[in-house]
C-alpha cells in the first residue's frame, strides 16, 4: 500500500507543510495493518491541519479509509 500526501502553501511555510506532513505519515503509518496491501491513497491537507490535535488528524485519516478502502 502507499500513501501520498498533498501538502500546499495554502497550510503555511515550509516548515508547517513538513511538520503537517510528517503528522499525517504517523497516523497513517498506525493503520497499515487494517488496510488492504493494493490501495493507494492520496491525503490532501487543509488549511487548518497545522492547527488540528492529534485525536483529529488520526480520527479523520482512518474516516476516510474507512469510507474508500476495503478492510483486510
């Protein structure tokens, strides 16, 4: 499985979009095993995900597996 981050400007500077980015791959990263090895998925950030909590970055990335991919 892979997954692809899309991080713009839009989010803040350099560093913001790596800190976000970052982010995003660790919560991802928790919820390989529960997705199919086939799928490749595509993450694209807001705006406010440099201000989001932890609980919401997590809760939000398995949402939207849940809602796209089919569970091993």
């Amino acid at each position: 499985m892979r997954f692809g981050f899309i991080v713009s400007k839009a989010v803040g500077n350099a560093v913001v979009r790596n800190r976000v980015r970052r982010r995003l791959r660790a919560a991802a990263a928790q919820l390989l095993p529960d997705v199919h090895a086939n799928a490749d998925i595509v993450v694209r950030a807001l705006a406010g995900s440099a201000q989001a909590e932890w609980t919401t970055l997590q809760a939000e990335i398995s949402e939207g597996i849940d809602r796209i991919v089919v569970k091993v």
